[in-house]
C-alpha cells in the first residue's frame, strides 16, 4: 500500500519536515517515490508548501494519507477542493438534462447510434 507520510529532516531541536509519498513497509527516514512538500513547524510565515497537483494525483491514485498528513492537506485546502468536485460531480450526474423546449425527447437516447448501420 502507498502511504502519503512525513519524513524528518532538519537539526536537532529544530525539525523539518518533508511530506512523501512511500511504500508503507519503508521506514519512516527510508526509501520513498516522491516529495509532494514539506512542513516547517517553527517557522512562523508560510509553514507549509505542498504541490497540490501532484497530492491529488496520488490521492486519486489510491494513496492513504497518514492522519497528520491528512489534516496539513486539509489546512492546504486540499481535501476540501476534492470533496467539492467529487459532490459536484455527483450533483452533475444525479440531474436530468432537459432540452430547450423542455422536451425530454431530445435526453431520452434517440440518435444514439445503437442500431445496425
């Protein structure tokens, strides 16, 4: 399983850390696929950088946040801009289109193309 995790770095008393994308079997300063950002907690301005892009591709993916990985991207804004695609994708394909005259003719899958040509 592919874990979205943190990873360590920095002097002692001062921590940074990096957010990774790893095997869950790697150790937690071990191997890894990729660096999506990193954390600074005693930093004061701009603590956290994380490229979105790249998390929603692993997370699209199948990749399991650790729950603190899981409540920075939610400071990001991460989690909260897939939850509203994924609500409106699911508002868009729960409603019935309905044509211009109001016709439910022209939605009903006339025309499709299904018959022999």
């Amino acid at each position: 399983m592919v874990r979205i995790r943190l990873r360590r770095v920095g002097r002692k008393k001062a921590p940074m850390y990096r957010i990774i994308v790893a095997d869950s079997k790697s150790p937690r300063d071990g191997r890894f696929i990729e660096i999506i950002g990193q954390y600074a907690p005693r930093t004061g301005d701009q603590p956290l950088n994380v490229n979105i892009e790249r998390a929603n591709y692993w997370l699209d993916v199948g990749a399991q946040p650790s729950d603190t990985v899981r409540s920075l991207l939610r400071k990001a804004g991460v989690m909260k801009a897939r939850h509203e695609q994924r609500l409106a994708r699911k508002l868009t394909s729960s409603a019935v289109p309905v044509g211009e005259n109001g016709d439910e003719e022209s939605v009903s899958g006339a025309g499709t193309g299904t018959a022999a040509e």
